[in-house]
C-alpha cells in the first residue's frame, strides 16, 4: 500500500473530537498506520482511527476499542 490521502479522527478540544483530513497514510511494517502532514509530527497510530473515505459525519466518533491505544511509541 502506497500512501494515500485519510482522515485522522481526534479527541478533545472545544468540540469534543472530530475527523481531520489532509493527510497522508500507509500501513507501517510495525502495525497500525503511519500518517503524515507537513504541520503535524509524523507518528504511527492505530488502524482505528484512520480513514481513507471522507466521513459523512465530521464529529461522529468511530467505534473506539476499550482501553484503546491512540498512538504508537
């Protein structure tokens, strides 16, 4: 999988959380998705919060996991 344009779901801030486009993602070798944008620090994240179609609903969460992990160290 080559990179490809996704949106990034976010929680917190004054709207509770929502998708935010305008980066680009690829599958990493480690697991999860490595996602990236120029005013955004590159990072791994988990393939949950990721989406490669634009959400019809901007702030409709996705189906978080228990105990979730939001991003990889």
């Amino acid at each position: 999988m080559g990179k490809e344009k996704a949106w990034v779901w976010f929680k917190g801030g004054l709207k509770g959380g929502l998708w935010e486009g305008g980066f680009l993602a690829s599958k990493s070798q480690e697991g999860g998705i490595t996602i990236e944008r120029a005013d955004f620090v590159t990072c791994r994240v988990p393939d949950w919060r990721v989406k490669f179609d634009e959400p019809k609903d901007l702030l409709k969460e996705p189906e978080i996991p228990k105990e979730a992990i939001w991003k990889y160290i």
